[in-house]
C-alpha cells in the first residue's frame, strides 16, 4: 500500500450552517504525488469512505486529533454540475469549532488535504 496525498481548495461555503465543499478527489488529474485515479475508482472509495463510516474523522493539518469536522455531505458529480468537476467526489465538512470556522473566513485555513493508501499501477507509456 502506498501513502496518498492531495490538496484541494475549499470551493463553496454555507456560512450559517458552518460547512465547507471540497472536490476531493477529481477524475485524471494529479496528485501532489503525481498519482491520479479514474471516474470508477474514486466513486469505489468514495462509497467505501461511507459504508466504514469514516465521517468524523476530519482532523487539521494532520494533526491526529479527529475531533475538527464532520462530513455531513457526500457526492459524486453529474454531468453539467456549475460548481464541480464531473465525476469528482465532494464532501461537506461541518466545522463546528467556532476559531477553526474564523481560519477559514479569514482565508488562513483554504482546503482539505486528504491523506489515505492505495494500491499504485505502474503507467504504461505509449508505444508511438
């Protein structure tokens, strides 16, 4: 299993309901690591997320502590969706600590940073 990686922006805010909406991971574009996942894949561990019930463990900045948000919203995108990319997983994370919820209206805290494991598939260069 190799260790995962990505960085995405938070792209809408519910401000009175304290959530934040984040791409997750997004169909063929690369990771931090360089690593990218199909459409299929990442609705399979999106799905996988939810059925293990992983939804509160939303720490910061890595820091263990699982205790700084809780998915309350979970979706692959449809087609002709205004703010996401096709076939990307999106979650709402509500934040319910009211200084990490100021970080983030002030622009000090601006995405998610997903950490997982995977198994990797060497790529395969074309033969042109």
């Amino acid at each position: 299993m190799a260790e995962l990686e990505r960085v995405v922006d938070f792209k809408k805010r519910a401000k009175a309901q304290q959530i934040v909406y984040g791409e997750v991971y997004a169909p063929n574009e690369r990771d931090t690591d360089g690593n990218w996942m199909t459409a299929e894949t990442i609705e399979k561990m999106a799905h996988q997320f939810m059925r293990e019930a992983r939804v509160q463990q939303i720490d910061k900045n890595h820091a263990g502590a699982k205790d700084k948000g809780e998915v309350v919203e979970s979706f692959i995108v449809r087609k002709g969706d205004p703010d996401f990319t096709e076939g990307a997983w999106v979650v709402g994370v509500h934040i319910p600590d009211a200084a990490i919820w100021e970080q983030i209206e002030k622009g000090e805290l601006t995405g998610f940073s997903i950490e997982g494991t995977g198994h990797l598939i060497e790529e395969k260069e074309d033969d042109e």
